[in-house]
C-alpha cells in the first residue's frame, strides 16, 4: 500500500512538472501555420470534413492517427492555430508526467525522476517538436512510446498490461516511427535491466516472447515502408555514397550529441547538413565521434550494476536515436525534431550525474555545506538557462518571416534559408526582397540552377528580359537539360518575336 505523504509528494511534483511544462512552452500558443502546416492542414482537402474523412481517407498507414487528430481539430477549430499548438503544448506536458512515472517505476528514486522530467521539459531542443505544428507527430509518437514501455514493464505484474502495450505500440505507430524502436528497448530491459525475481512463471515468460517478437517484426515492416517511402530528393543524406556517407552517419552523430548538450542556436536547416564538401570530408571529428561511441559502450557496462539510471539512459538514446541514424537511409541528415526522444536519455543521462556528485558531495563533510551550495546554484542556473532559451526559440515560430530571418541569423552560412526566405517574399508580393535574397544566395553557394531559375522567373516578370536571359543561361551552364530554364528562354525568345500583324 502506497503511503499518503509519499503519494501527495509525487501528485505534487507531477503538477509541477505539468506546470513547468506548460508555462515554458505558453508563449508558442500565438504562433501561426509555418512550412509543412500549409500542406498539412490549411491545403489539406482531406481533412477538411470529418464524417467524409472517416469514410473515405482513414487508414492504419503511419501518421494516419495525426491526420485524424487534425481533422478533428479543423472540424470544431477550422483554420484557428491555437487549438493546434495547444495540442502539441499538452502532448509535450503528457509525455513529461509519464517520464517521470516511467523513471520511477524502473528505479525507485523520486528525486532522479523529476529531474529528469524537470529538464526534459525545458530542453531547448525540443521547440521544433513542440512549437512547430508539423513537428507535434514527434511529441506524441514519444508520448505513446513512454507509455507502451511503462506498461510493458508493468506486465510484469498483468497480462492486462501486456494488451495495453500492445495498443500502445499501435499508436506509436499510427503517429510517427519512435515504434521502430520500441521492441529494441523492450529486449534492452529484458536483458539488462528487469528484476529477475518478479518473474511470474513460464507461462508469462512464453506470452511476453511471443509478443516481443511479434512487435518485433512489425517494427521491422515498420522500418521497411519508412524507407520505401523515402524522400530521396529532399534528403540530402542520399548525396552521399560509399566512405562519404559513413563520414558524414559517424560525424552526424558526434553533432546532435553537441545541438543537444548545447542548444544555442536553432534552425531548420543546420549548415553541417547541407555543406556537403565539409561534411563528408574525414576530419578529428569523425574519430571524436568514434571514441565517444565506445566509451559510451564501455561506459554502459561499466555502470550496469552500481549505477543503473546511468546504463540505461545510455541505451534509451542509442536505440531511440536507431531510426535517425541513418545507418539505413531514411531521413534528413540533421533535423532538431528528431531527437525529441532520444534527448530523454540525455535528461536522465544528467539527472543520474548531477545525483551521483549529490552523494559524493555529500561525503565530503569538511566543505559538505558550500558544496550544496555550488550545486543547487548551478542546477537552478543550468534549468533556467534552458527555459530561457526554449522561451526565446518559441518566438522565432510566431510567423514565417521571423521564422526564416532567426534561422539566417544562427546560421549566416544556411544558404537554404536564404532561398525560402526569398520564395517567402516572392509569394507575399515584395518582389525586391525576393530579389535580394535569391542574390545572397547565390553568393553564398552558385551552383543552384533552381535559384537562377527563381531569379529568371522574377526579372521576367518585371519585364527585364536582359537580365531573365543572364540568368537562365547560367542555369543552363550548370545544368544543360534543366526544364525549368529551358522553358523560360522559350518564353524570352516568344516575348522578343515581333506580333503578326
């Protein structure tokens, strides 16, 4: 039986938690449709009407329970942003209450679970999940994955909690692919972590087998439609073949460890992804990124017996982090919405750390108390540093200009941005900004036809044929069979013709 004061502790750390959770994420509730959300939502006919959508468009496909949630929302809310990001900022507060559940059911320790929640639900990384629409499926596919691990655990003690796995892991999966790795995580805790003495007979053991395997060769399934489904235009990892793309996999590791330990500067489109001569050349950082790799081997064995929460925060990051890996091509190179879950195993990974120099602290009874001192002072500098960071990163979501402008000024050298921010300008009708912009682009990486094209197009619209020759022609330069520039010298030579009479 639970005591009452123990109980009352945990339902008042958990409304702190959802409190904190909610309170830092409060100001991206104004933001408005960016990017993705236009074709997602406010261009998505399908989702437009419910009853037709139910009939017509639900499936059992990944994703298909995110669309549902938006056809849902669009039928009370319409084309309302709030109610959207209101979703995203409650799913994001529901995964934090269970990570704390879930840390203190595998290790008993009230103190390391909330702080574990406590800076997950701060981490600054976490925005582009959170505070972008498009990015909610992440949140919630990390919702459904902690909750299928928090009962698969609990099944242990009920076949009932089997089932609710199960449906669990189905979510998981109508929401996103973090369900690719929930059977990997199940035989993690298996192995290594499962207390062997509250095994509940044969029988149980056979039934949790035949379903781990089952939910196995789903993932697989999983993995297989993900990477048939594969953008392989738009995923600049495909760039890469042979040595190089074992380059950039390795050194692309090395740099989401940094963007989460250090999240200083965000956007969407990280230079390191798209600076593919840099990126794929063999650098100190490849080897950094192989050392930290087996230290982090060596160091999960090492603390499997004494130090748990350690061993396996290390193991929930690698076999969450499995999917955006790369390590079979599926997705961008760098996207900071990707390792909304795997950055769990980073916030316990820093919780189990701050509590093992707690007790160290703790033995040092000469300077025990300014030790104290030193820490808390740090720990509450380190949880406000990041609120304030995540604070500021939900502003750079309230519209599309600010949204591309923040992303240029973290990363001058983002050409990408560059070209969206001028597509942006293009389509609101401020023609010489769009010009502007397509211009620095180019100065900064030449060899886009695209771009020429874009500038092509504009300068013929503003009637300057010399100029929309120029550049057409140095499209073609860079791509001889380009249609789009062949089609706009087509339209020059049309315009110059002199009219019939």
């Amino acid at each position: 039986m639970i005591k009452r004061p123990y109980f009352k502790l945990k339902f008042i750390l958990i409304v702190l938690l959802a409190c904190i959770s909610f309170g830092v994420y409060i100001n991206s509730l104004q933001g408005g449709f960016l990017i993705d959300d236009h074709a997602g939502i406010l261009e998505n006919k399908n989702i437009h009407d419910l009853n037709s959508y139910l009939k017509n468009n639900f499936n059992f496909s990944p994703g298909a329970f995110v669309e549902l949630v938006r056809a849902v929302i669009w039928n009370f809310f319409g084309s309302n942003t709030l109610p959207y990001h209101l979703f995203n900022v409650l799913a994001h507060v529901v995964t934090v209450i269970l990570i704390f559940v879930l840390c203190n059911i595998l290790f008993k320790n009230i103190t390391l679970s909330f702080l574990t929640g406590l800076i997950f639900a701060v981490h600054p990384i976490h925005t582009e999940a959170v505070s972008w629409i498009s990015g909610g499926p992440y949140v919630l596919s990390a919702l459904f994955f902690t909750l299928s691990l928090i009962f698969y655990i609990k099944s242990e003690q009920s076949m009932f909690y089997l089932v609710l796995t199960v449906l669990a892991f189905v979510l998981s999966y109508l929401t996103g692919n973090s369900a690719v790795s929930l059977p990997l995580i199940f035989i993690v805790y298996e192995l290594f972590f499962r207390d062997k003495t509250q095994d509940r007979g044969v029988f149980s053991r056979k039934i949790r087998i035949f379903v781990l395997a089952a939910l196995l060769l789903t993932a697989i399934m999983v993995a297989a439609i993900f990477f048939l489904r594969r953008n392989t235009f738009i995923h600049t990892i495909f760039y890469f073949k042979g040595f190089s793309y074992l380059v950039v996999v390795t050194k692309a590791f090395l740099y989401y460890l940094k963007i989460i330990y250090l999240p200083l500067a965000r956007g969407l489109y990280h230079p390191f992804a798209y600076n593919s001569v840099d990126t794929s050349k063999l650098s100190p950082a490849f080897f950094v990124s192989l050392s930290v790799l087996v230290f982090s081997i060596f160091l999960f064995f090492k603390c499997l017996k004494k130090n748990k929460p350690v061993s396996f925060s290390i193991a929930l990051f690698f076999v969450t982090y499995l999917p955006y890996s790369n390590i079979i091509p599926v997705c961008n190179i760098i996207s900071e919405r990707y390792v909304y879950l795997p950055s769990l195993g980073v916030s316990l990974l820093i919780a189990a750390l701050f509590l093992i120099a707690w007790e160290a602290i703790n033995k040092d009874l000469s300077s025990k108390k300014v030790l104290r001192i030193i820490a808390m002072v740090l720990l509450v500098l380190f949880i406000l540093s990041y609120s304030i960071l995540t604070v500021k990163r939900n502003n750079e979501y309230k519209d599309i200009i600010t949204y591309w402008k923040t992303n240029i000024n973290n990363f001058p050298d983002g050409y990408m941005a560059y070209n969206n921010l001028a597509g942006t300008f293009y389509v609101m009708g401020q023609t010489e900004q769009a010009l502007a912009y397509s211009w620095i682009t180019l100065m900064i990486k030449a060899d886009q036809p695209h771009v020429w094209c874009n500038l092509g197009k504009v300068y013929f619209e503003k009637k300057d044929m010399a100029m929309s020759e120029f550049c057409y022609k140095e499209a073609l330069k860079l791509d001889k069979g380009y249609p789009p520039a062949i089609q706009g010298m087509k339209l020059i030579k049309e315009k110059e013709l002199p009219k019939k009479d």
